[in-house]
C-alpha cells in the first residue's frame, strides 16, 4: 500500500529532496553512528549520549516475535507506534540492557523507564497479546493525548521520541 501525502513543514520522517529528517534523539544516534555520512552542513550533537561502539544496529540475540499490544478504548494509533519502536535494533538493544534505568534518578514519569518495561514485557512475553497499561496511564505526560479519543500515530511518535530525548539529557546531566 503506498501512502501519497500532501506537502508539510515541520519535522517528518518521509525522505524528502533526497534528505532524511528524522526526530532529534534519532538524528543525534544517527550522526553519532556514521559521522562522516552527516558531517556536509550539519553541526555535531551538542552532547553525545552514547559512544559508536555501544550501538548495535542489528539484533544482538535471535528471538521470536514478542506480543502483540491489546486496543484499550482508541488506542491503536498509539500501539502501532510502540511496536514499530520494540522492534527497531538499536534502540531496543538499549533499553534491552537497562542502561537507562540503572542510573535514572527521575521522580514519577520517565519516558525512557516506561520504554525500557515495554519492550522487555513484549519481547519477553510467552502471551499472545499484552495491554501497554503503563503507557496508557502516562499518556498525559506524552502529550495531548485521551485512551477513549482516537489520536494521530505521527503525533505520538513525535511526542514519544521527544519524551525519551527528555530523559536522556536528564539522566546525563545528573
Ligand atoms: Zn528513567
């Protein structure tokens, strides 16, 4: 199925003129993973939040599909966006690894702690569907978002991605 959609300012995943924009903590991943690649008219992160060499760009274990996420009111906008990002390598791989959590001092909502226990349940789950209950009750911190209100994936993709750079550059500045 192909998608044609209107022209859009703003951040956007689609490739367009040739050039990929991605969201801010993925752009800076990106650039970190092949510099050379962004370095023509791009600045360099201001902080670098992990080195190359711990990103790992493919599985780093075989596993078998995790489970699959429940509709809880008008939430598959929501539960298509966490499964694309359970399933990206490296991003998983982090959070896989608890890094995040190890030494995050943030009190009540972190992004990245709720992503870290999302990823775990669904890859590590024998159940064929799970209810993504703990991102259903932070959804206020996310963004402007309602379980019974049906919501744009983008949107919650944008909000999600902005809310785990958040904690990331809290955890490094503490
Ligand atoms: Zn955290």
């Amino acid at each position: 199925m192909q998608h044609h959609s209107p022209p859009h300012s703003g951040p956007c995943l689609a490739i367009t003129q040739g050039k990929v924009q991605l969201p801010p903590l993925v752009s800076s991943l990106f650039k970190c993973c092949f510099p050379a690649v962004t370095g023509k008219g791009m600045n360099s992160p201001e902080r670098i939040l992990f080195s190359p060499e711990k990103i790992y760009m493919n599985w780093r274990q075989k596993r078998r599909p995790g489970a699959g996420l429940y509709n809880l009111g008008s939430t598959c906008y929501l539960n298509v966006v966490l499964q694309c990002l359970t399933y990206t390598p490296p991003l998983a791989n982090y959070l896989l690894s608890r890094q995040h959590s190890r030494c995050c001092r943030q009190q009540g909502f972190c992004m990245m702690c709720i992503m870290e226990d999302h990823v775990r349940k669904v890859l590590y789950s024998s159940a064929t569907a799970i209810r993504p209950r703990a991102v259903i009750r932070d959804l206020k911190f996310i963004g402007q978002f309602k379980p019974d209100i049906p919501g744009d994936a983008y949107e919650f993709l944008r909000c999600t991605i902005s809310a785990m750079q958040k904690a990331c550059l809290n955890e490094g500045s503490e």
